[in-house]
C-alpha cells in the first residue's frame, strides 16, 4: 500500500514537472518564436498561455515595445556650404516581424541599432548636403526628420522592424563655424538696426520740422486774431473818448492835461525844459486860487 502511495507521488511529481516543462507565458511586451533542434516551428504575436514539447522544443522571447536608439555622441554632417554641423538624435522603432527580425540580424537588438543609425546616418548626410546652414538648423528641420522616417523605414522592413520617428533633439555647428556665423548674424543685425536708427531719425526731422510748420501757422493766427482784437479795442476807445468830447470839449480837454501832467511827473526828479508860455502849462496859467 505504501509502496503504491509513493508511486503515485512520483507519478504525480513527474507529471508536474512534464506540465511545468511544457507550459510557457508570452505577456503584453513580449514576442516569441518556438524552436525545435534548432529550426523555426512557429511564431508567437499575440500574449497568452501556450504549449511547447519539453526537453525538444525551447522558447525565445523578443521585445515588442517601442524601443529607442539615443545617440551617444553627436554626429558631425556637411552642409551644402561644406560647412559641419553637430547633430544629436533619436530614433523610436519596434519589431514588427518577428521571424524576419530573427532570420536577418540573429534577434540581436544591438545589431538592429546598427544597421539603421547607419541608413539614418547615410540618409542625413544626403540631405544635409542639399541644404545650408540656415536650412539645417531651423528652416527644414521637420521635413528632414520626416523624409528620414520614411527612408530608414524602407531599409527597416528588411529586417522585420518599423521606425516610428526619427527626432533631430540638436542641430548645432562646431565652434569655428559657430563663431563666423555668429559674427555674419551681428553684422546684419548691426545693419538692420543702423537702417532703423537712420529711418527713425529722418521720421523725427519730418515730425520736428512738421510741428515748427504748424507751430508758426498757430503764432501766425493769434497774432491776426491779437491784431484784430487790439484794433476792434482801440476803435471802441477813440469812439468813446469822441462821445465824451463831443459832451463837454473844455473838461476833456482839462483831464486830459491833468493825466498828463500824472504821467509826466511821477517823481520828485522828473524834470521837463519847456517855454514857460507853452501850451503844455495852460491850466496852470489859467488856474485860480480858490477864495
């Protein structure tokens, strides 16, 4: 009885290593691709619980993710001005065809990087040198990461991958190149902002001589309109002093002499050499004592 409960134990325990041995797990990340003696038996695409034969068939798993290739250091291209330009990039690509993948480059990640940073490398030096500096930089930088995508896809295929993007995170230029186009980038903004200064002071000249211009229309017509009132003013005036004429000649006659007397002696020092039988003494001459 004992001997068959350990039988059975063993039965059970080697059963449980058989199963163990036969059963495998693809998750979400994963691909995979069944061997036996070496040779392809199927290709695994979709995550689940699968079946293998134990001790003949063997299990390699591949990386489904979206993978990234960042460049260690910055690759140094030519412009169509033969001028060098540091570019620093990244490349996001994932395995699309598993088998294909395994055949082309044995599955190795490190050998898919390199076969297409150097499509990418080889596609960028093509395109750098259709276009300048300027161009490189800022002016078509989209459009040039965008025709590398769909280059380096064309080689990708080849070995079962697919490139989602290629980014250009920098496009800067060496330091002797830097500093003759820095030193350009002054002399035109130098002579923008000459241009400016010279269009800015001829503007100010014309504002100046615009307002002096109406300044003088203004002094011109207030002293019209000065003139005009003075004149109106002075009429009023002598057609008063003719209404008080006309009403008693002899008293206008006497206060006029004595407003002038009051103008002409203000002061103690005031002296005034005339004859003594002038006309300007009349009413002194004719003055009486009051009694």
């Amino acid at each position: 009885m004992n001997n068959k409960l350990g039988m059975t134990v063993v039965a059970a325990v080697i059963l449980l290593i058989i199963v163990s041995m036969s059963v495998f797990v693809v998750d979400t990340r994963q691909k995979g691709i069944v061997f036996r003696f070496g040779e392809i038996v199927y290709v695994i695409n979709q995550p689940g619980l699968y079946m293998k034969i134990p001790l003949i068939d063997n299990v390699r798993y591949f990386d489904a993710r979206l993978l990234t290739i960042d460049s260690a250091e910055p690759e140094r291209f030519l412009t169509k001005e033969k001028k060098n330009v540091l570019v620093d990039l990244f490349v996001k690509w994932q395995i699309s065809d598993v088998q294909l993948y395994y055949i082309s480059v044995n599955g190795d990640e490190s050998r898919a990087q390199i076969r297409l940073l150097q499509t990418i490398n080889d596609g960028l030096r093509a395109e750098f040198g259709k276009r300048d500096v300027h161009e490189v930089v800022s002016g078509e930088r989209d459009v040039i990461m965008e025709r590398m995508r769909e280059k380096a896809n064309e080689d990708a295929v080849k070995i079962g991958v697919v490139v989602r993007d290629v980014r250009l995170k920098r496009v800067d230029l060496p330091q002797e190149v830097s500093e003759s186009v820095y030193g350009r980038m002054r002399a035109e903004r130098t002579r923008a902002a000459n241009t400016l200064r010279s269009e800015g002071a001829a503007e100010s000249e014309k504002i100046r001589a615009d307002a002096d211009r109406q300044r003088e229309v203004i002094l011109a017509k207030a002293y019209r309109e000065a003139q005009r009132l003075k004149g109106e003013g002075d009429a009023k005036a002598s057609a008063v002093y003719a209404r008080a004429y006309e009403q008693n000649p002899e008293f206008y006659a006497f206060y006029r002499s004595l407003d002038a007397y009051t103008k002409t002696f203000r002061t103690k020092g005031d002296v005034l050499v005339l004859e003594p039988n002038s006309e300007f003494f009349k009413y002194f001459k004719n003055s009486k004592p009051s009694k």
